[in-house]
C-alpha cells in the first residue's frame, strides 16, 4: 500500500493511455454534452473544431479512468479529491487520438484536524499521440497515512 508518507513532492508520474473512439465520442456526446460538434460530421465541420470532437468533460472523464487504473493498481491508500482547479482544454482531442495522462506531485500538507490524513496537490497533463497538450488541471487529493 501506498500511503501519503510514501509521496515525494516533484514525482511525475505516467499514469497510462487511452484510446479514444468515434463511438464512445459520440455515445458520451449523446449523454451529458449533446451540442452538435460532439454529435454530427456535418455541424462540426462548420466550427473550428473541423470535425467530430469529444467534449471537454468526456476527456476529463476518460483522463480520470486512467488515473484511477492506476491508483487502484498500485494500492494507493487514496481518499478522492475535494476539488480541482485551473482546469484548461487546450485543444480538442478527436476519435483515433490517444491520449497520455501524467501528474506531478506540487506540494504536500498533513490534516491538521484529521491526523490519519494528508492531502497533496498535483498538476495533471494530458497529451495526445503528438506530444501536443490537450488538458491540463491541478487537482487536490486526499491520502491516508500509514498506520501507526
């Protein structure tokens, strides 16, 4: 188990990729973010998205099942998150892109009120096959400490 004693502030961390297809584009589109440039060839083409784009919330949410992939197979003695910040979309990520999720650890503060928890906070990137960055936010995340 890794625990928050465990975090090394500056580690950077590849979390993993994820490929990501037309149909879970627009399956996601179709759910929660219907706006046409999500949805139809024809709409996207007239923006200058230029064709079928995942949303934003949809790279947010494939960019989270690739951390927590991870954190769940290493054991991570995580507790989630209260929050994120300076969340950016810095450039549509389109079907057949791939996607590479990675975190640096900024900075890490133990509870002051919960002495069985830490938190840390970490900046995350999200590139696509081009090395270009998609996404990126900087996220709080709460940790268990090691048992005593």
């Amino acid at each position: 188990m890794i625990y928050f004693e465990d975090l090394v502030i500056g580690t950077e961390t590849e979390f993993g990729t994820y490929d990501v297809t037309r149909e879970e584009v627009i399956d996601f589109a179709r759910k929660y973010d219907p706006q046409p440039f999500h949805l139809s060839d024809e709409a996207a083409a007239k923006t200058h998205f230029g064709r079928i784009a995942a949303s934003g919330w949809h790279t947010a949410a494939m960019t989270m099942g690739v951390i927590a992939r991870r954190v769940v197979d290493e054991e991570r003695a995580g507790l989630g998150s209260p929050g994120i910040d300076e969340l950016r979309w810095k450039k549509p990520v389109y079907p057949g892109d791939t996607i590479t999720v990675r975190g640096k650890i900024l900075e890490k503060t133990p509870s002051r009120s919960k002495p069985e928890i830490g938190s840390f906070r970490t900046e995350t990137t999200v590139t696509n096959q081009h090395g270009e960055t998609v996404m990126t936010f900087t996220s709080i995340v709460l940790m268990r400490r090691r048992p005593a």
